[in-house]
C-alpha cells in the first residue's frame, strides 16, 4: 500500500500498483495502457479483486486501484466540506502524478463513476476512455435513501456501521454480502456520513459538458436498478457515441459483479486501446 498526497487540504490518499502479471511482462511493446478502477460508497478498492477484476485486467496492463478519501485506508475527514467533488477529483490526479501516469483508462462504480464524470469533464486529456459501472453525472436529495433504504444517513449517524448495516439488512429482507459487509465495517460512520451529506448537495455534470467528452464512454447499468439506467440513457442522449450496456437482473449492488459485466468492459478496451 502506497499513499498519494492531495496538495490542495493534504488528505492523503491509499492506492496500489500493480505491474502486468502476464507474458506482456517480459514485452514492454505490448503492455496496454493503465487501468484505474475506483470503487462505490462506503467500499473500497478490496473490492477489485473479490469481484476478479484484478485477475481480468492484471496480465495484460498496469493496475491502479485506490481508496477514495473518506473511505479504506486513506484520510476520513469528518467535515462535510472536505467531500466536495472537486477534492475527489484531485485525489485520483494525485494518484496518477504521483506514479507518472499521464493518461488512463478509468473504470469507476456508483461514486468512483461520479467521480469519473467530473474527472473527465476538468481534465479530459488524463482518460484514454471511461466506464461507468452503475453511474450517473449527478446526485440530488435523497440518492442514498434510493440507494440503500429511507433514512440511511440518520441510520448512519444513530447507529454507526453495525447499525446502518442492520437496518439495511431488514429494508432488503436479505444478508448483506460478506464482501462488501466487510468493506461497509471498514468505515469510518462520522466520515462517510459526513460525505454521504455533501454529495447530496452537489451540483451535476451539464449535459453540454458531457456533449464535449472526447473520450470513449461505456455506460453499464443494471434493469433492477432504474435511476442508473435512467442516468446511463440520458448520458447516451447527450453524447450519442458512448456505448450503453444493460444486464439484465442487476440491480445497483450486482452490476459490477454480474457475469456480463467484465467481458462487455474488456471488448470495450479491445475496440478503444488507446
């Protein structure tokens, strides 16, 4: 683990970097470029390699997984203010300048997506292409209640992670899963409150941003989780050459999981190498 510094508030940021496991290793000409996965709320970048993206993408290109601040390993501040968008933005540009990485592909789920989207709209010439995984260019009141369940923020604040977990296990009728239990747990409840508060606030992407993407945008979105199908069509209304991919039966929390997911990213990253 590895710790990148955000020289506008000094959060200190977790990431890894992972060299192409394969027989590209020996070739430095056929090593892809880069790859940066950045994961949703309340998780962190653990889940890349549960979900077997680390063993997709790992043979073949660089790997660059990092916790986002408020979350993992990195710096969890407790003021609302420290979760402005922008300061997520600088967060994963300090990540790339600090391994000398110019310019990625960037895969990004729920958060890590929104991230994406204002990442590509302030700095376009760092993205090589964008997925978003469940992703939308905005926010708005009450998204982690559509998220998770009525009340998440306050269930947060009342009863911390075991708490907000409980809850959310007897909104759905179902077991969280042990991974993301496991990254839930990992939180700090104040911080991710704190943020989970700001986000709401923030503004979205405009529609004439996202017109002027350059790069090459793959949306995914699952048919069970109908705010980011809605997002991922108005996204593709706005800027009619980004791909849109619908899985069937997924909702918010399978997309990144559901078998074709993966193989729809990888044929992305064939036909947009570079």
């Amino acid at each position: 683990m590895e710790f990148a510094t955000n020289p506008h508030d000094g959060a200190r940021i977790a990431y890894r970097h992972q060299a192409p496991t394969g027989s590209a290793a020996a070739d430095t000409e056929q090593i892809a470029l880069p790859i940066v996965l950045v994961h949703g709320t309340a998780l962190s970048q653990a889940i890349w390699r549960g979900f077997g993206y680390l063993k997709a993408f790992a043979p073949t290109r660089p790997v660059v997984t990092l916790d986002l601040r408020g979350h993992g390993r990195s710096d969890k501040p407790r003021d609302a203010a420290a979760y402005d968008m922008g300061r997520f933005v600088d967060d994963v540009v300090a990540v790339l300048d600090a391994l000398g990485i110019a310019r990625a592909h960037y895969l990004g789920y729920s958060l890590g997506a929104r991230v994406g989207f204002s990442l590509a709209a302030v700095h376009p010439e760092r993205l090589a292409s964008f997925v978003s995984v469940a992703g939308a260019p905005g926010t708005g009141a009450g998204t982690f209640d559509r998220v998770f369940f009525e009340g998440s923020i306050d269930a947060l604040e009342r009863g911390g992670m075991e708490g907000f977990l409980a809850e959310w296990q007897h909104a759905t009728g179902s077991p969280v899963d042990p991974i993301t239990r496991t990254a839930f747990l990992a939180n700090d409840a104040p911080a991710l409150a704190a943020y989970m508060r700001e986000t709401e606030r923030q503004a979205t992407v405009p529609d004439e941003v996202i017109a002027r993407f350059p790069m090459p945008l793959l949306l995914l979105a699952g048919t069970r989780d109908r705010p980011r199908l809605r997002a991922a069509e108005h996204v593709q209304v706005a800027l009619p050459a980004a791909e849109l991919t619908i899985l069937d039966g997924a909702t918010h929390a399978d997309t990144p999981r559901h078998p074709g997911a993966l193989p729809a990213i990888q044929a992305f990253l064939a036909r947009h190498p570079a």
